[in-house]
C-alpha cells in the first residue's frame, strides 16, 4: 500500500510539527519490537570497552545539557 503524502505538504508549519511529534511518539511506543542490528550491538560493545578503558573521557549528564544549551540561540 503506497499512501498518498501530498496533502502533507499543504499543512501548515505547526501542524507539520506536531504530525512528527506524534510519529515519533507513536514510533517510541513501538519501539520494543523494533530489533537491533548486529551493527548496533557492535557499536554499543565498542563504545562500552572504550568507557571501560578510561571513564573519565564520558560526559555528565549535566555538562552535555549545559554544552547543549550554551550553543543554543533562540
């Protein structure tokens, strides 16, 4: 079944906006059967020796919200 997107595009910006918050929400309630990839599961174990290897180079929480928000404009 191939949906037909045009009447997508003549929404306006806020209900674009918040389609995609619902696609999302609706994507997270979902998301425990969605698998995860060999690839992925590669990634995570090499990110998880690096931490392991030197857990002063990982971030805290706190910090990555205080960089996020220092480079945010409005």
């Amino acid at each position: 079944m191939k949906a037909d997107l045009a009447p997508i595009f003549e929404l306006g910006l806020s209900e674009k906006l918040q389609l995609l918050e619902d696609l999302w929400d609706d994507i997270a309630t979902k998301s425990a059967n969605l698998p995860v990839l060999d690839w992925q599961k590669e990634e995570l174990a090499q990110r998880k020796a690096l931490h392991l290897q030197d857990p002063s180079l990982a971030s805290s929480w706190e910090s990555v919200k205080a960089r996020i928000r220092s480079n945010i404009s409005f």
